[in-house]
C-alpha cells in the first residue's frame, strides 16, 4: 500500500468519481487503487468501460468527448511516466 499517490493516481480516482460508471465498478477500481497503485492492466479496464458507456448517460456529444480526452491524457502521462522509469536520473 503506498502512502503517497502519485498524480495520475490522483487524477485517475477524481475522474473515476466523476464519469458515470456503476457505482460497483467506482469502488472496485477505488479499493484497488487505494491497494495495489495503478497499473496498466487497470487502466485498460477502465478505458474499455468508458467506451461502452451509452451517449445518453452523458450531458452531450461534448462531454462524452471530454471524458475520452481527459483519460487520454491521463493514460499517456501514466505511460510516460512509466517509460521514464527505464532511464537513469543520476547524471
């Protein structure tokens, strides 16, 4: 269990919270956040489950947009952030 999170960690639970997922899913993917940290695997899962969400639980065309650009965003900062891990940062 980590006791600090990280950002995407942070901005993963707060778009968790706010997108319409089930409420079952929130928690699941909450309580393995606040556990294991976030992984890949995760937040495939979490992407896919957006993606079948019906347009009609969303405001509008626009806001389904925006919740696919903002997970985007995170995903990419998560992946980079990981890749950055494969370099040295002593030099």
């Amino acid at each position: 269990m980590a006791s600090q999170r990280s950002p995407e960690e942070k901005n993963v639970l707060k778009f968790i919270e706010s997108a319409p997922f089930s409420d079952e899913d929130k928690q699941g993917w909450m309580d393995a956040i606040h556990e294991n940290g976030l992984t890949e695997d995760m937040l495939n899962s979490i992407h896919a489950k957006l993606k079948e969400i019906p347009l009609e639980k969303f405001a509008g065309d626009w806001q389904h947009a925006k919740f696919n650009m903002d997970f985007n965003m995170i995903l990419k900062r998560w992946q980079m952030g990981e890749a950055s891990k494969n370099f040295r940062h002593n030099r």
